[in-house]
C-alpha cells in the first residue's frame, strides 16, 4: 500500500492506482480545480488500511471532503459495498449511493468507474470518449484480426484497446494517465460528464 501523503489540501481524492492518479490530476487541472488533493490508494484490497492511515494524520481534522474512486469490475453494486465497507472499517461515512456525499467534516462521496450500472473500468471510460473517433475502427479491425487469425485470448480488453488507440498518437507507449497529461483524451466529451460533475461538487 502506498502511503498517504502529507496532506496540504482540505479536499481528498483517493483514487484507485498510480494511473488513475495521474488521469485524475490531468482532469481537475483541465477543469479549473486547484483546491483538491489526488492520492493513491493502491489496490482496492488496500483501500481500508489506506484510509485508517490517512485518518490518522496530521492535519486531517481540517478535510472537508473526502471522495473516493473505483473501478467497478465485475459488478458496481459490489465495488460500492466494498467502498462503504472500508470507509466504516475508518469510521467515516458511508454514501448510500454513488455520488451524493454523506456527513460532514469530511463530507464522503464515491464515484464508481465507469458508471454506477455498468461493469468496468477507468479504460472503458476513456475509450467511451474516443470510440467516435475514426482511429477506433482500425483498433477494431486489428483486435478482430487477433482474435479471428490469432486466436488470441486477451484477459484485458479494454486495457488493450486503450494501448491500441493511445499506439496511434503523436507521442506513443504512454499510459492512460500520462496520456491524460498529454491531452490525448477529448475532456469536453459527454463521457466524463458523470465523473467531472462529481469532482466539482467535491
């Protein structure tokens, strides 16, 4: 688990992974927001520890607000459960549904990825974005050749598709994140509607 940093803002964003970190820090920068700190939290068996830890520093009796970001996986009712359970293991608010924040001083939100219905990721996201995007449709092609001639039985698609799209920008090999930096994901898309209206309202 990574640890905590130490805090200098009265808003917390943890967030799933080093990735996310970046793609998070890249957005609140393109929105305006200078008033939120991203953290990572690790991998989401380490939520609960990270947010005991973090809790327990200094300074964290002046966090507002405390928002919370992860994937969904498999089942996004699961992944909030999982979200609430941590936060009550630290003794902090437990939203009752994505979004909405719970309590106060912090007040505690959560935002599941890519939505709060659909099974996912921070990738499928992203390719949400950049799936009207004439590029994609040589990223289908090239999957649908791996999978036809190939046989190829990929464990991560959307992981995939995203080094595949991202393989075809001005600056190749970056990650979803330093890609965020590097302004390789369209912002102003409808697709991070949900999720920049969750960071605004932390």
């Amino acid at each position: 688990m990574p640890p905590p940093s130490r805090l200098h803002a009265a808003k917390q964003l943890v967030v799933e992974g080093k990735s996310a970190e970046y793609f998070f820090s890249a957005l609140l920068a393109q929105m305006g927001v200078s008033d939120v700190q991203v953290q990572d939290f690790g991998s989401v068996g380490e939520l609960g520890r990270f947010l005991k830890a973090l809790c327990s520093m200094s300074g964290f009796s002046t966090v507002v607000s405390l928002g919370i970001v992860r994937d969904a996986e498999s089942d996004p009712r699961a992944a909030l459960q999982s979200v609430c359970t941590a936060l009550g293991h630290a003794d902090l608010p437990t939203p009752e549904a994505p979004g909405p924040a719970k309590g106060t001083r912090p007040r505690v939100s959560a935002f599941i990825l890519p939505d709060e219905t659909t099974a996912g990721m921070l990738e499928d996201l992203c390719l949400r974005s950049v799936a009207e995007q004439p590029v994609m449709e040589c990223v289908d092609e090239y999957f649908g050749c791996l999978d036809q001639r190939c046989g190829l039985a990929l464990k991560n698609i959307p992981k995939a598709r995203v080094q595949a799209y991202l393989a075809s920008q001005l600056k190749a090999g970056l990650l979803l994140g330093q890609a965020a930096h590097a302004g390789y994901w369209p912002w102003d898309h409808p697709a991070f509607d949900d999720v920049k209206r969750f960071l605004g309202n932390l």
